[in-house]
C-alpha cells in the first residue's frame, strides 16, 4: 500500500503564507533560496533522516502557485515513479509534471486523477 508522505501548498505571496503558517499552527520553517520552495515541519524530525518520528506524521513544503499546482497537493509515496505514471495514464489520468530529480533525495512527479485533482509522486533515492 502507498501512503502519504507529503503535502505542499501553494501560494500567490509566499511570505505572507510562511506568516500565516507559521504564526497560527507554529510550524517551523526552513527555506530553500536554490529551490525557490520553503520546507515545512509538521511534526518533530529525526535529525538524521529529516523524517517525522511520530507514526502516521507528515511534513510538507510551500510555493509559489503555478498552473500545474494550483491548490494543495498531497505526494504518495511509491517504489517507481516511471510505473506509477504509465499506471496513472492507463487508468485515465493525465501526467502534468514528469519525473524530477531531487540530487541526493529522490524524486518527484505531478499527475491529476480523472476527476481533475493534482496529486504528487515521491521516489526515494
């Protein structure tokens, strides 16, 4: 089974979203300038793996709102990316950000199911 791992939400003023975030839940903000994105934490993190150590926990990230990511996106976790595409095309969904390597993380991909939502892909290196 593939779970949740991720969240991201998307923002016309990212600054002002961190504000907002940050100020009504409390969550701890880590920007990334050479990503253009802000990580998120939800939860605690094993300090090694960056992971949240609470069962079933997940973080997440901020951005600026694009076309592919208009609202919020939750990112599944699976063992291929390149399967998980060509299953999501053969079921009637549409692929809308191929496959993204994140050096010395992993990988990404944005799809949107058939009923027009965006969804994310997540491939551990």
């Amino acid at each position: 089974m593939h779970g949740v791992v991720h969240f991201e939400i998307p923002a016309d003023d990212v600054p002002r979203a961190k504000e907002f975030y940050g100020s009504v839940f409390g969550w701890q903000l880590q920007d990334m300038p050479e990503m253009d994105y802000t990580i998120v934490h939800t939860a605690d993190v094993d300090e090694q793996t960056q992971m949240p150590t609470a069962p079933g926990a997940i973080n997440g990230g901020l951005m600026r709102r694009t076309a592919e990511t208009p609202a919020p996106v939750l990112t599944i976790d699976v063992e291929s990316i390149d399967e998980a595409l060509a299953q999501v095309e053969a079921a009637g969904g549409r692929v809308v950000r191929p496959r993204t390597e994140i050096p010395g993380m992993g990988a990404f991909a944005y799809f949107t199911d058939p009923e027009g939502n965006t969804l994310g892909l997540w491939e551990n290196a």
